[in-house]
C-alpha cells in the first residue's frame, strides 16, 4: 500500500513539474493574429501580451474606423489562436486523467 502512495506521489509531482513547464512554455509563445487579409497583424504572447502591431501603409489612406475595426478584429484573432493553443497543450498533458467534460485547469 504505501508504494503504491509513494508511485502516486511520484507521478503528481512529475506531472505538476511537466504542467508548469508547459505553462511557462506557453505563457513565452507568441502567436500572430491578422485581419484584413494580412493589412493588420498583431504578435502576442500566451500571456495575452501585445508584443508587436505592424499596420500596412495602405490602411493609413481608409477612415479611422476602418483601422479600428481591422486592429480590433487582429487581436481578437490573436487572443483566439493564443486560447486554442493553451488548451491543446494542456490536453496533451491531462489526456490521461479522468478529467470531467469542460474542466478547466488553473491558469
């Protein structure tokens, strides 16, 4: 009985040093979210961190809403392609637990 606690032990500690590992790994990946066809593109981080903006010299001549609009629509790319990517990694992680459906792990 107590091997099987201490191969339990074991195991959690492993895997919780593999999850802040990934989480580390994740949080330091950068995505890169556009719209407008590549016009405006937006760099962030799994920390949901704006690294970068690059906006094409064409948009500047559109009316600010314009802009706007296309800037708004980039991150939000972003920030979705930086939420499917956290949590692929992490299924990854928790694929062999019984987790229930829709359980989101801490972070």
């Amino acid at each position: 009985m107590k091997a099987n606690i201490a191969d339990l032990m074991q195991q959690a500690q492993k895997m919780q040093a593999d999850m802040q590992k990934a989480q580390e790994e994740l949080a330091n990946a950068e995505v890169k979210g556009e719209a407008g066809a590549g016009l405006v593109s937006v760099t962030m981080t799994g920390r949901h961190d704006v690294k970068r903006v690059s906006i094409d010299d064409s948009v500047f001549s559109e009316d600010k809403d314009v802009l706007e609009d296309l800037l708004a629509a980039a991150v939000n790319d972003a920030v979705r392609k930086v939420e499917a990517q956290n949590r692929d990694a992490m299924a990854g992680l928790t694929s062999g637990l019984d987790l229930p459906a829709g359980f989101k792990m801490p972070f």
